[in-house]
C-alpha cells in the first residue's frame, strides 16, 4: 500500500467512525424525544394508498412541483443525491482500492452519465435556489416573502455545503480520468472535460489533487450529515417518514376526535386524569412532534395562508417553528435529563433577562413565540404553551385564534405537516380546561347552546324564508310525517335561513330543485346548528351535543331508509363538510352534495 492510499485510508476511516458515532448519538436522542409523544392511532391504515403517496410526493415531487421552478430544482437537487450515493459507495472504496468499482454495473458509461448530469443538475438547482432567495429576500419584500421568518442563514449554509460537495466531486473525478481510474469513458463527461482541465499539471499533481479532494468529498459529507441532524434540512430523513404516516392518504379531512392517550374520550364518562387538548408540549403525539422535526420552513404554507395574507399574525410555518423550538428546548425535561421544575411562569412574567433578542432584528420573525424565552433552563419548563408576551407563552393567544382552519397550509404543505390539527388541539386545551378565549366565543356558545344558531336567533324564524316564496317546500313535522317518496332533505343551514344574503341562495336552490321537479323536503325548524364553528373554536363537547341532536333528527327522518338513499343538499360549504365527513366519527352516514 502506498503512502498516499494509507493517507487516505486512516484518515477517511477516521473522519467517518467520529462522525458515525457522533450521528448516531443524534439520532437515537431525536428518535427517544419524538417517542415520547402520546400515541396517535390511524396512521398505518390504508397502506396502499400510504405507498403511494410515499411514491408521488417524495420520488415524484408532486407536492413541489405545483411551484415550477423551485419545485424543479428541488427535483433535480433531490434526485442528485439519490444518484450521488452511487459516487459515496465510490469514494469509500477509493480509500482502499484507487481502481475500485462498483460490482456489475461501475464500469457502465450509462452510470457515469447519470452521475455527471445529475451532479450538473444539482449545481444549477442549488444556483436556482440562491436567486430565488436574494429576489424573494424578507429585507426586500417583508411579508410578501415566503423566507419571512425562516432561518435564512442555515439555508445559505447548506447551500454553501452542497456547493461543496460538487465542486469536490468535480475535482476527484478529473484527476481520476487522468491518473487512470475513473472506471466510466465519454460518457462521464463532466468529469471528462474536468479532466481536460486538470491535465497540464502533469499526473504527480493529479495524484495529490485526487486524494486531497477525496478526502475533502468525504469531509464534506460527513460535515454536511452533522449540520442535517442539527437543523431544519433534517427533513431529508424525517419527510419521508412523516409522509407515509400522515394521517390521511388522500387530504386533510375531519378533524381529529378529542382523544387522551389515543382513544376518543366519551363525554358522558370521561377517565378522571383526562385533559382536553394539547396545554403541554409534551402533551402532543409522536406523530406531532415527527411534524415539529421535519418543517423545512419554506414558507409555501404561510404563502397561502388567509389570515397572514390579511395581516394578522398567524403564519402556520412560525407556529411550527415555536413549538419546534420550545419543543427542542425542553427536550431536556422531557427526557428526565433534567429534573422538571414546579410548572408556574416565573411571578410577574419573564423578565428582561431572560427574554432572548428581537428576532426581527435577525431574521425577521416578530417579536413573539419561542424568543421570548431563550435557552434550556428552568424558565423554558415552566414557560405556558399559550400565553402573552408578558406571560411568556410559546404561542400567543392572537396567533391561535386568528387561524380560520381552511386548511390551505396542509394542502400546500410539500411534507405533509398536519398545522390545523395542532392549532385545534391547542383550542381545545384553552377552551375546555382554562376557559381562555376570545370573549366574542363567550355569545357564540351561549348562542349555539340555548338557540341553536350563532346569532341567537329564535328556531320559527328557520322557515321565514319559505313565506317569501311563490312556491310550496314541504316541511319535516308538519306538512309531511316522513321521508316516504321524496329523495333530498334541503338542509338550509343557519346562515342560508337567518342572513340576508344567504337567503338569496336558499331560495334560488329551493326554486331550482322545485322546476327540475325533485321531490326534496326541509327540516324547519326542526332544523339546529351542526356544530361546526364550536368544533372549530375547540369546544369539542358542544359540538358533541349539536351533533348528536343533529343525528337523532336526521336518523329519525332517514328511519328505515338505505344508506344509499340517505340524500342531502346543502348550500354552505361548512355543512357539507360537516354532515358528509366530521358526522361519520359519530357513526352516521350521509349521502351529502354541494
């Protein structure tokens, strides 16, 4: 063995079992802090389609490539490194053979194409990706900026270690083809024109140049694998797991049942320890905090978000991020690597001392959240989930409830984090066992309890528009007993019989349904809320009493009709939702159209 292969081979191997054992410390510590959430059942179901979505969103980029050009790069850079461990299998086994191939296929010009072209994609993915970052830079556009609030300066740096890695690549690969052992001909041609290059420095030279950039490609690497397990990018590992377990297959959904300790709690006999949503970090399942570790921070979800498009301050990625972040930072406690202190926030909130900096001054993310309180200490064990900034919370009560729950942010959302769930959860904690919510909730439940419509409202003035039309539109209870010989219910909804507006649709559908001679009939005033806008503010048990009174009059209508035949139209979009999707966690089912 020559001097330069020895070289190359103690100090390779030696890089590679520090950093192996120091990964592997990292990840057996993610892998005990994301298990220690609470279980969280319906992830496995359906694996068909799990495979699937595994295939179409990780390999098949479907999510990313509805944004063209950076869903194109992250393509080509994704797909460069699947290609790439081809060079690594390479690298490792130049350290000890300097003519090593691959078995079978590493003599094949297709494999060196394949691997220069892809190494020439990634380069220019990754230039894609810095132009896209100086034009849509927060210092440029503020808000508009999908970067507003991510830790831009990581992603430069990872950017930088991709560079890296090509540009050492580039140079192991021209010095092979003049030292003779690049095992790949023409077709290899990047590496054949670096070789062009390199080649008036004579083949000492092109020795040296190939084992220092070796080992500088393994050292990259190896550098590049330390900063992935310490940052945002360690959703290159996290995503596909967080795909093929995401809750549904085929989109958001219902929301979740209120469960503890995964199983849906009964409201009539509750366990006697059970709290209502999420008041903890660690009150949250593995499968949250698997989201928490694989946001990217991207910002697609913010970029479509309703509310921070209207300036409220809600953006879905921040809210990730703090709970990311204090979720990190009490890890210690969580773990019992520390001894958890008495949980109360420090009298009279946190002080100056323990705030950390103005992360506007930084990277642009509002004072609020996770920098208030910085570090591991006890101030961050005993820091609220949901609080002011004068209570030192990780999520600010205006953040929280400025969410509508369209969903946008999981439709867009490239790894499938699952943000409503969280938010809701958190809802329902605040509402359920602190009574903490907006007080315009405190007439909304009142409303939706004693009169069955948001906006209190009297139930005989359900069927007042029916007196506005030249028409008859028979009536549940009192012009007719049954569903005997009629197809649709027309459920009217509140909206579409107390507001002015969406009385005007009430009737245009009533008159439609009317002319095209289907037999359909309303409920009246028999007719209630079906919960909706509690189960969206996180009054998870008045909705479970609407809903339940809903079903019982919608069972009684339906009695002794086939499931098929069990028809309704509706014209609000929330009771679709509602009666056709979140009403089946009740057992009931209905054949809903909008």
């Amino acid at each position: 063995m020559t001097t330069q292969m020895l070289i190359r081979l103690v100090v390779g191997m030696a890089m590679t079992l520090v950093v192996a054992a120091l990964a592997g410390r990292r990840v057996l510590w993610l892998f005990k802090l994301i298990t220690s959430g609470r279980p969280a059942p319906g992830h496995t179901d359906d694996p068909g389609q799990r495979v699937w979505a595994e295939v179409s969103e990780v390999f098949g980029q479907r999510k990313l490539l509805k944004w063209s050009i950076p869903g194109l790069a992250h393509f080509f850079t994704m797909w460069g490194f699947f290609i790439l461990l081809t060079v690594y299998i390479e690298a490792y086994g130049l350290l000890f053979q300097p003519n090593f191939h691959i078995p079978v296929i590493g003599r094949w010009d297709a494999l060196g194409f394949l691997q220069d072209f892809f190494a020439t994609g990634v380069f220019l993915g990754i230039t894609t990706f810095a132009i896209i970052r100086v034009l849509r830079s927060p210092r440029e556009i503020g808000r508009a900026s999908r970067f507003y609030g991510s830790h831009t300066g990581g992603a430069w740096l990872v950017l930088f270690m991709i560079f890296n890695v090509i540009w050492t690549y580039v140079l192991v690969r021209g010095s092979a083809v003049n030292n003779g052992t690049l095992p790949y001909g023409n077709g290899a041609f990047l590496s054949q024109l670096f070789g062009a290059i390199l080649r008036p420095l004579g083949q000492p030279a092109n020795e040296i140049i190939e084992t220092v950039a070796l080992l500088l490609h393994i050292a990259v690497m190896l550098a590049f694998l330390i900063i992935v397990l310490h940052s945002k990018h360690m959703h290159i590992f996290t995503a596909p797991i967080n795909v093929i377990f995401k809750r549904l297959p085929n989109g958001l959904g219902p929301l979740l049942p209120l469960e503890y300790d995964g199983k849906p709690i009964d409201f009539e006999n509750p366990p006697d320890d059970a709290e209502f949503g999420r008041g903890k970090i660690e009150d949250f399942s593995w499968k949250a905090m698997l989201d928490f570790a694989t946001c990217t921070e991207c910002g697609r979800c913010q970029s479509q978000c309703p509310a921070w498009n209207t300036g409220k301050p809600l953006s879905p990625k921040l809210v990730i991020m703090d709970l990311r972040d204090h979720w990190m930072a009490k890890a210690p406690y969580i773990l019992g690597d520390k001894e958890g202190p008495l949980e109360s926030t420090p009298e009279g909130g946190i002080g100056e001392e323990l705030s950390g900096e103005k992360h506007a001054e930084i990277h642009h993310v509002p004072e609020s959240g996770f920098g208030r309180v910085v570090g591991s200490g006890p101030e961050q064990a005993t820091r609220p989930l949901v609080g002011t900034e004068e209570q030192g919370g990780a999520i600010d009560p205006d953040v929280l409830w400025s969410c509508v729950s369209c969903g946008a942010c999981v439709e867009q959302c490239p790894v499938d984090i699952e943000h409503i769930d969280h938010i809701i959860d958190m809802r329902r904690y605040q509402v359920m066992m602190e009574s903490e919510f907006p007080s315009e909730l405190s007439v909304l439940f009142k409303n939706l309890e004693t009169k069955g419509n948001p906006w209190g409202q009297n139930a005989s003035d359900r069927t007042s528009w029916i007196d506005e039309v030249d028409f008859d539109v028979p009536v549940y209870g009192e012009d007719v007993d049954s569903f005997d010989g009629y197809e649709y219910l027309f459920w009217v909804g509140c909206a579409g019989a107390y507001d002015d507006k969406a009385k005007k649709t009430t009737k245009a559908v009533a008159e439609l349904l009317a002319v095209a001679g289907v037999k359909y009939l309303v409920l009246g005033t028999g007719e209630s809320c079906n919960g909706d806008s509690a189960r969206r503010s996180g009054n998870e048990f008045l909705f479970q009493q609407l809903a339940a009174q809903a079903v019982e009059t919608l069972d009684g209508l339906f009695e002794g009709v086939e499931t098929v035949d069990r028809k309704i139209v509706v014209t609000c979009p929330h009771c679709f939702n509602t009666l056709g999707r979140e009403y089946r966690q009740l057992g009931a089912n209905y054949s809903v159209l909008h």
